[in-house]
C-alpha cells in the first residue's frame, strides 16, 4: 500500500481504538460491579484490545514507511533531483 492510504488506515484505527477504549471502561465497570451474566461485556473487551494492538502495528508500520521516505528524500517537501 501507498504511505497516503497507511495514514488512513492508522487514522481510522486509531479512531475505532478511542471508541474501543471507552466501550472498554464501560464494560469493566459493568464487570466490577457484579452484574449477573457479563460474557458481552468481556467481549467488548476483547475487542477493544484487537483494536488497540491492531492500531499500534498500523502505526509503527506507517512510521517505518515514513522514515524510509524522508530517507529517500520523497517526504516532507524534498525536491527529487
């Protein structure tokens, strides 16, 4: 994929893992306060760690991809010869 489309991508993910991350907390206070069948709530959890870890490779990914721009000079208004 082009850097363009691994911003998106990390743009996106990191959206749906501040989301995730709020579903969490609300689940896991519904788990902390005992309710009685709390199966979805530690699901929400468990998707919300996906999102998150899925969001920390795009990220480190896109970095990489990045780095390796500006090495060759194709970033950050570099002027190709």
């Amino acid at each position: 994929m082009k850097l363009t489309q691994w911003l998106s991508v990390s743009t996106a993910l990191g959206i749906a893992a501040a989301f995730g991350l709020a579903l969490c907390a609300l689940a896991l206070q519904d788990i902390s306060h005992g309710e009685a069948d709390v199966r979805t709530e530690w699901w929400a959890v468990r998707i919300s760690f996906l999102l998150t870890a899925l969001f920390i490779a795009a990220t480190l990914l896109t970095l990489g991809k990045v780095r390796r721009a500006v090495r060759q000079g194709l970033f950050l208004g570099a002027t190709q010869p």
